[in-house]
C-alpha cells in the first residue's frame, strides 16, 4: 500500500448500488447507471492482467476483456438475482443484459451484437452448470487460454530480452545488441 492509499476515501463496492426490496423502476434505473460503471471496472481489471503478465502484445487484449467481462458479469447476476428473486427473469433479466450490452458497445468497435449474445449465452451456461467458484475460475482460465492463442509473442519477447542481458552479464558489453 503506497502512501497516497491512506488518504485514498474509500468507495463503496460496485454492487452496493442494488439491495434488498427494491422496487422493479429503481433496479431498473440503477442497472442502466451501473453498466458504465461496470464496464471500467472490467477494463481496469482486464488492463491489471496485461500488466501482470507484461504483455507487450495487444492483440489478444479484446479477448481478455471480454473474458473478464463475462466473468464478472456472470457473478454480478448472480449476486443482484438473489434480491430480485421471482422476479429477476424477465424483465429485469432483459434490462441488466441489454445495459451490459449497449455498455460494452461503446467500447467495443466493430461490435457483433448476434455474436456478443450467443458468447454471452455460452459462457453463463457454462459457468452456472458449476458447483465451486474454483471450478467457475478454472472454466474462465481455460476460455482465457483458448482465445489468447499468441501467447508465442510473449514468450519470444521476454525470452529474447532476459536471454540477452544475461549473455551481455556474462561476456561482456560487447555481446549487447
């Protein structure tokens, strides 16, 4: 934790925004304010990724953020369902998927609305026919895996640079490139 993180005010959870008996007209109001919200959540996670593996490639980042966005979107249902029991599918069902959606539009250019919804079909399928949230992250992780197919570039990059210093350590600076 740096320095500046201790006068930091510290924000509410994103999913703060729904609760316990709220009506249908105020879920609908703050799904619609929470898909943006949302959206830059995911993206300032999918970015965290990149760094972590300090991806020079961004290719495969589109990917990623949609990996991170089903994901996150799928636990997100999951969790504001639960106050909106018996009521959740229909309605508001349509309107968390369609602010989801409209958000992720405005990110996402050239934008496949046909595609997006048949994605999004198969990963929440997908996850909610697992038990354990491990087995939920272990499906994410092997989606992730099988959409990131130049992890090749990652590897030479890295591999070519560390390979490099250490031979210019070892003989010399004139075995630098």
């Amino acid at each position: 934790m740096g320095l500046f993180a201790l006068f930091k005010k510290k924000e509410d959870p994103l999913l703060a925004a729904f609760y316990e008996g709220m009506s249908d007209d105020e879920a609908v109001v703050s799904l619609k304010d929470f898909a943006p919200r949302f959206l830059g959540f995911v993206q300032r996670f999918s970015i965290q990724f990149y760094r972590d593996i300090h991806s020079h490639d961004a290719e495969g980042f589109p990917a990623v953020r949609e990996e991170y966005f089903f994901l996150l979107s799928f636990f997100v249902q999951k969790h504001i369902s639960c106050y909106f029991a018996g009521r959740w599918h229909g309605h508001l069902d349509c309107v968390f998927h369609d602010s989801l959606a409209a958000a992720f539009v405005k990110g996402a250019k050239p934008f496949d609305r046909d595609a997006f919804d048949a994605l999004w079909a198969s990963r929440f399928a997908g996850y909610a026919s697992q038990k354990e949230p491990a087995m939920v992250l272990a499906m994410f992780n092997a989606h992730l895996q099988a959409r990131l197919f130049n992890w090749h570039k990652l590897v030479t990059h890295h591999s070519g640079q560390i390979a490099m210093e250490a031979l210019a350590e070892l003989m010399g600076e004139a075995f630098r490139v």
